[in-house]
C-alpha cells in the first residue's frame, strides 16, 4: 500500500502517491507569492486511475493551504474540475 506525501522546495512543490519507493502520482504547485499556489499538474500513473487518487492528493493539498492560511488557483484541467465538484473546498480558492 502506498502513501501520499509532500515535498517543498524555494519556488514550489507537490503532493505525490509513492509505493514500493516508485512515485506513481503527483500534484505538483507553483508559489506565486503572497501566500498564493498555482496548481499547474496533476498525473496519475495508468495503473491507478480510477481509484481516487487524483482528489486524495488534492484533498491533502487542501488540508495543507487551509492549515498554512495560504490561497489556490487551480490552473490544470483536473483541479479545476474537481474543485468544481467539491463545495466544501471553496474557501481555499483564491
């Protein structure tokens, strides 16, 4: 069973499902300053797809921009979408 973890570096970083030490998804984030992230990408390995990965990474992202009083902007096609879908999520976005 894998984990969702969380990497940072100066300019940005991302959330990623790891299993067996492969990293098999990730959403990845850009700090655009004043405690603002674009998320530019999300990829999920195709032997995970359609399991839910995908929003999991998300749903951390989430917990984390909420915890650090940090804002989103979901720039790619999947974020969006699920942002979209998720009500609950609407007081992260920016």
């Amino acid at each position: 069973m894998g984990q969702i973890k969380h990497s940072q570096t100066d300019t940005g970083g991302a959330f990623y499902y790891e299993s067996d030490g492969q990293r098999l998804a990730a959403m990845t984030y850009v700090d655009s300053g004043k405690k603002t992230i674009l998320i530019d990408h999300t990829e999920v390995n195709p032997s995970l797809q359609g399991q839910g990965i995908g929003k999991k990474l998300q749903a951390e992202l989430v917990a984390y921009v909420r915890k650090n009083d940090i804002k989103v902007v979901p720039v790619c096609r999947f974020a969006t979408a699920t942002f979209r879908k998720m009500p609950e999520w609407q007081d992260v976005l920016s």
